[in-house]
C-alpha cells in the first residue's frame, strides 16, 4: 500500500475573532464507523442516548479526595471494556481501527472505488499527557495491515486544534482544490487512562462517585463523506453537510460568573448559512460536557436563542393596562440528545461521534426529523456547530 502520513498543524484557528461559516456543495456522509462504550454501532449509541444511559462507572484502581476533604472516593470513568491494552496510545488505534472497519464496509458495501481517497485523523495534541503516546510511523504500518483503506490513500494524523469543527470546515474548503473522491473524517481520544485521570484530580475538577466533574470517556469514529447530487444521488448516504460555523468564546469555562455568546452565535451563523431558521431545526446533539460550568453555558444559550416572552401584541397590552400580567409561554426548544451525558468527555472524537449520532437520529422515523445541529465545545476558547439534513428518499420508477 502506498501512503503517506504527515503530522501537521491545522490551518484554521479563530481566537476570539468572531465567527466564520461555510456551506459545502453536496458533500454527504456515506459511511459511518464507531467505537465506544456504549458499543460499535450508531443505532445502539443513539438508544443508549435517548434513553438517558450513562456509560459511567466506578474505577475500581483509582480514589480520589473528596471536594469536602472529609475522605476519598471512587473516580467515574466511561470506559469501553472490550480494549484489553491499557497503553492510551495502543487503546486510540484499536479503537480506530474498529470504527474504520465499519465505516468502509458500510460505505462500500457493493465494493465501489473510493477513488482518491484522504484519511484525515484527529489525535489528541501534545499538550496532553496523552498526546505523547501517538507513534505515527506505527500507526501507518497499523493501518495499511488493516487492509480496509484503499492503496493510494493519503493519511493525514492531525493534533487536535481548538475546534474540531474549524478543521473540518478548512478540509472542507479545500476538497474542490484537492480533487478528492472519498475523505475519511476520523478521530479517536481518551481520557480514561491514569495520567490524564490524575491530572483531573489535581485540578478538583474530575468525577467521583459522590461528587460531579468531568467524566473520562473515549471512542473514536470515522465517518466518510463524498460528494454526491442531492437530485442524481437521491437515497444513497446518510446525511449532507448543510452548514458549518465556528465562532470565538473569549470566556470559555466561566458560564458561571460571565456571559457567553460564542456558541449561540455558531448555532446561529451554521442554520442561517444552511438556509434554515432556528425554530425550524428538528433536533440538538450536545457535546457539553458534565460538569456544572458546561451546564450553566447551555443555559445561557437556551435563554438566548428560545427566549420566553409574550409577543409583541401581548407586551403592548400589559403596558397599557389592558390585559393583567401573565406569565411568558413556554419556548419550543427542539429535542436534545446530551451525548456527554451517555460517553462523558471524549475529547477531540467529539465532534465525529456527535455527527454520527446525527446521523442516526436523521434516519430514525418515529417521529421524523429532517434536520439535526450538532454543537461542540469544550475548554477551549472556540465553540462550533454543523448542521445535518436529512437526504431526499429515492424516487421509485412507476411500472408501465
């Protein structure tokens, strides 16, 4: 197999400079592949999400002191039990090559080319303890035993950036110039390990048995994505990349002392660059994260973007003393699937895997959802959002 691998630095970062979208031309994901705890299959992690699971359990290996100082308690990891290697590198690539497995044999099942064919993998960055255990060399050698990719594939092991979505948008905006036929978006991370886990603790930040904080979880995903005429190509794919939009947030991690707009503004910019309106949007998968401050910022963007107030007419009369003060209806905030919630903080997958849940709640009928926003955020000062539509359904030949 003839491949390369490079190990680069991503080309787009937006530090506090507003917000940026873009809107690809057809490009349509095909294939999906997964790896995490809750299973390897989209359909088994979008039950276990709408069901409210969590995959969270008590390490068995690691206590931690309590915020209240008064004892020591068991930490919670999401841990995916079928990974017999402990190294965080080794378990990274056995989890990626079980979710690129999948993908490929979903995508080209009938065995079609992929053609020019890109492997564009996210991997955790240096900065993190974790980051220090990625080998490329081995996982090109890895990878290419696999034999699932195509022969003259390009593989491209990415640091994780401050936005996965900004990656993918730059990607994106490079495919007419490349000439791709097939681009492979993967990523694989874990925070389960006991360097990364300690590092939490120190910071009081992680989650035990008796307190809330960030719960360690991994997985990786691959999702493979072509162009394809929404028209000529009616029923083949998954879902199309309608929108992607990144926006700065300059106070990331303090929801609870300042006001965030960042992600409101992202969700926003990506609907708007999508051509829909975001009362119109059927359904929201979060990547928000465990802890008190993540909460505290979907807060803040719930009460930004679905505000509850009377209309215009009502507000008038209450003025004017015509009609008596009332209370503000409900906002009709569509459905969320809280994937953190399910597979805890799973770093740079985060992204992939809340697309691949996407993408499975796009082909869930009961009820039907023709649009899904994926957020992503985290603590970094960018937050993100991609918005999926739902492919029209293949038009049938009547018989004559």
């Amino acid at each position: 197999m003839a491949t390369a691998m490079t190990a680069s630095q991503p080309q787009t970062e937006t530090p506090g400079v507003g917000t940026i979208a873009y809107a690809p031309e057809d490009i349509v994901i095909v294939g999906v592949g997964l790896h995490c705890p809750a299973g390897d299959q989209a359909f088994a992690l979008f039950g276990a999400v709408a069901a409210g699971m969590t995959c969270a359990r008590s390490d068995p290996h690691m206590r931690v002191p309590t915020p209240d100082g008064q004892g020591d308690a068991p930490v919670m990891v999401a841990r995916s039990d079928d990974l017999l290697v402990q190294e965080p590198g080794d378990r990274l690539l056995e989890s990626l090559m079980v979710a690129l497995d999948n993908a490929m044999a979903q995508a080209f099942r009938d065995g079609e080319d992929p053609g020019k064919c890109l492997l564009y993998i996210i991997v955790p960055a240096l900065e993190h303890k974790r980051g220090a255990f990625i080998r490329g060399e081995a996982w090109r050698r890895r990878l290419e035993a696999q034999g699932v990719l195509p022969e003259t594939v390009q593989i491209r092991c990415i640091p994780q950036a401050e936005s996965a979505t900004g990656q993918m948008l730059e990607l994106l905006r490079q495919w007419p110039d490349q000439g791709w036929d097939t681009v492979i978006f993967a990523a694989a991370d874990s925070l389960v390990d006991a360097l990364t886990c300690q590092e939490l603790a120190r910071a009081v930040r992680i989650q035990t048995r008796v307190s809330d904080g960030v719960l360690p979880g991994e997985a990786a995903c691959a999702l493979v994505l072509q162009r394809k005429n929404p028209q000529a190509d009616a029923g083949r794919g998954l879902a199309r990349i309608s929108a992607l939009a990144i926006a700065g947030e300059t106070h990331a991690g303090e929801a609870d002392h300042r006001r965030m707009q960042g992600l409101s503004q992202a969700m926003t910019a990506a609907a708007q660059h999508g051509h829909l309106a975001m009362e119109a949007v059927d359904s929201l998968v979060l990547t928000l994260g465990t802890d008190t401050n993540a909460m505290l910022e979907w807060y803040q963007v719930e009460t930004q973007l679905w505000p509850s107030r009377l209309t215009e007419a009502e507000q008038v009369a209450v003025a004017l003393d015509e009609q008596e003060a009332m209370a503000a209806p409900e906002p009709q905030i569509p459905e969320r699937l809280n994937l953190s919630l399910c597979l805890g903080e799973i770093g740079g997958a985060s992204l992939p895997v809340a697309l691949a849940l996407a993408c499975e709640r796009l082909g869930f009928r009961y009820p039907a959802a023709s649009s899904c926003l994926v957020t992503e955020a985290g603590d970094q000062p960018v937050r993100g959002a991609v918005l999926l539509t739902h492919l029209p359904a293949a038009q049938t030949q009547p018989s004559t």
